[in-house]
C-alpha cells in the first residue's frame, strides 16, 4: 500500500454512502448496546420471573451467565470469519440471528428453553458486537480512533441508562415477555442498518487462507505480550462491575425492599453520571501519563469496593453513592483501554478485537456467579469482589508496567 495506515484509515471511514459518517457512528454505537440491552431491559423483571417459573434465582441468572458465557464463545467464532469474508456478511448473519432468537425468548415455555433462547441470543450479539470493534479499527486511527471510542462508549451508556427503566414500564402493563419483544424490535432496526452499511475491510487487508488458518489467527494474536497481557489486566478490572449487573436487582429489590420501579432508577442515575466516563477522558485525562492514569483510576475502583462493604450495607443510596466512583472510574478507562490494545496489533484487527471481547466476557461471566453465590450479606459480597479483582488489577498494572515488555502509546517502544 502507498498510504499511510492514518490516511487508508481516515478515508475508509467517510467512505460510507448510504450511513455517512455520523451514521456509522451511530451504528456502532447501537451494536455496542446490544449486550447492555441485552441484559439491563429485563433485571427489573429477575424476581418475579423466579416466581413464574417456579425456579431459584441460581437457576434464573443462568439466563444471565450463559448469555454471557456464549456470547465470549460467538466473539471469538465471528471475529476471525470477519478477517476473512468481510464485517458485512458476518453483520447480517449475526443479527438475523439475534432477532429470531429474541423472538423464542419472549416464546418461551419454561425456564430452561429461555436459557437456551438466551444461548443463542448470546451467540448472536458477539458476531455484532465483535464486528463493532473491528470497524473502528478499520475506518479510525490515533487520537481520532481515541474521540470516536470515547463518542460510541458514551452513547452506548445510554442503554443501561434507559433499558431498566423501560423494563420497569414494561412490567407495568406486560410481563417479562415484553422486554424479548421489544429486542426483537431493535434487532430488526439493526439489520436495517447493516444492510445499509459498506465494507470497511479493504480486499488488501482480508485474510485469504484457509477456513481453519482464520482461526489460527486467535493464537497468533494471543502470543503477542504486549496485547495479551494488559488485555487480561483490563478484563480482570471488569470482573465485579458484571457481578453488580447480576445481583443489582436482588439487592435494591430483595435487600433493601424496593419496587422494581424504583430499583431501575437507581440503577438508571447510575448509567446517567457513568456516560461522563469517556468524555472525561478525553477532555481532561487523555494527555496524562498513562501509567500514572490507569494507576489511579483502578485505586479509585478499589477504594469503591470498601465503600460498598460498609456504607453500601446500610441503605440503597448509601450503596448507590458508594458504587458510582467503582462504575465512572470503568467508564473513564474504557476509551484508553480499548485504543491500547488495538495499538498492539497492527493486523488482525477483526482476532483481536475477538480475543478482546472474549476475555472481557468470560471474567465478566465469572463475576456474575460469583456474585450470585450465597454470601450471607450480598451487598458486602459484591463490595468485597470489587475490592480483590481492583486491587488485582491495580497490582498487575504496576507490575506490567515494570516489566520489560513493551507497551505501544505507554512505553516508548514498539510491539512485538
């Protein structure tokens, strides 16, 4: 190629004739919210769908657990197919697959053919969502990438924002059966937009081995240091803040004795200040070391889960003030996280983006069961989550940091 990747980058992302190039960062923007949509729409609904279904709520929050355990497992399938067929044809597919499947869950009959439901649905959503990432890569670079990250990350915010709230409405004149009707809706909407979109993958760039050899790009990916690494640093910080996801409800609801309504506000004002995260970042933070910055928000995170652990037992917005610094400070890290990994790898964009999401799915999947677990005080066992896993990753960090591998955008050498 004669250009530079910053003007073959640049230029991809206006090359867009139907969307545009605000209409593709609203499109991304919208698939990155099908995980949240996925999972806030219906957590108001979680006890009572205990009751309907006659089950426990272990046995409910599979419906969690396993969206997000399959969804790990389609990321890492779709993102290597994207490398070699192109983003488009891996979009259409994924999301003809999340509507048929929203349609089974709202069909459901029982507890465990939604879990199936889900299985798929989860399936689906990584395809999309693994794609998403991909894209930016594809038509964003350097501090721009940085901007559009930080611009989708804060609009994605809005769904878990609204998506409780309109569960609760939801609840008000429906059932639980609703919320699977309205995704269903949405998907619809985004397969509009898929087939509107163009490809952003240049011939050039695609992968043209064999099905199999696609694949093998996970691993060629994955043996790189400089990305593996704090990819898993970063995904470790995530654990408990999906734990929160899982066990929110039961602890506004069940715990301190709220409606369902007035859980999704809580739950609400706390998506609401979260939205601020990425602009945060990029106005005021971006330009800060980025050894020291990532030091002190994942401080900041650790300190949160001592908070919860004694304040946030006492009352709901105790618990919710406690919280918040936990939830603003992963929002404040998310644009320089994802644009520092992506800096590690120069090709296989649509691998790495898999390995990412992977990972960040699988811890996420992990912190919801244990958070479920039977803790005695079950706001005291997800403040303690918050504690170790921050703590983890803030030690993890330092050491990374220390180490003599090295970090494109935060030590001044090359990847590997």
């Amino acid at each position: 190629m004669t250009q530079s990747p910053n003007q073959t980058n640049l230029e991809v992302g206006n090359k867009q004739k139907y969307l545009g190039n605000k209409g593709l960062i609203v499109f991304m923007a919208l698939m990155n919210m099908f995980v949240p949509l996925s999972t806030d729409m219906y957590l108001p609904a979680l006890p009572s769908m205990n009751s309907y279904f006659g089950s426990s709520s272990a046995v409910t929050n599979l419906t969690l657990s396993a969206f997000f355990f399959f969804y790990a497992i389609g990321i890492l399938f779709w993102g290597p197919l994207s490398e070699k067929y192109g983003r488009k044809p891996i979009l259409i597919v994924g999301s003809i697959l999340y509507a048929a499947s929203s349609i089974a869950c709202a069909l459901s009959i029982n507890i465990y053919f939604l879990i199936a439901a889900r299985i798929l649905q989860g399936i689906g959503s990584g395809a999309i969502t693994s794609v998403s990432m991909a894209v930016v890569k594809d038509s964003y670079s350097g501090k721009k990438r940085e901007s559009i990250l930080a611009i989708c990350q804060s609009i994605t915010g809005l769904a878990p924002m609204i998506a409780p709230i309109i569960g609760g409405l939801i609840l008000s004149f429906s059932t639980w059966r609703g919320s699977f009707w309205t995704l269903s809706l949405i998907s619809l909407v985004n397969l509009g937009f898929s087939l509107l979109f163009q490809e952003t993958l240049k011939d050039e760039d695609r992968y043209t081995g064999t099905l199999f050899g696609s694949f093998g790009r996970l691993i060629i990916v994955s043996k790189n240091k400089s990305f593996i690494i704090p990819a898993f640093i970063f995904a470790l910080s995530t654990l408990p803040f999906m734990g929160y996801i899982a066990v929110s409800s039961y602890i506004y609801v069940d715990y301190f004795g709220l409606s369902a309504q007035v859980y999704s506000y809580f739950f609400a004002a706390n998506a609401l200040l979260s939205i601020a995260g990425p602009f945060i970042y990029v106005k005021f933070l971006s330009n800060m070391d980025k050894k020291l910055f990532a030091s002190i928000i994942l401080a900041i995170a650790t300190l949160s889960g001592v908070l919860v652990m004694t304040l946030g037992t006492l009352t709901p917005l105790l618990f919710w003030a406690s919280f918040i610094f936990m939830s603003v400070a992963g929002t404040v890290m998310r644009p320089f996280s994802t644009n520092l990994l992506l800096d590690q790898q120069e090709s296989d964009t649509g691998s790495a983006s898999s390995v990412i999401g992977t990972l960040f799915t699988v811890f996420g999947s992990i912190g919801m069961s244990l958070a479920s677990i039977s803790w005695g005080n079950i706001v005291f066992g997800l403040g303690l989550l918050i504690t170790v896993f921050s703590l983890l990753s803030l030690l993890s960090w330092n050491l990374f940091m220390k180490s003599k591998i090295p970090c494109v955008g935060v030590k001044n050498s090359s990847s590997n």
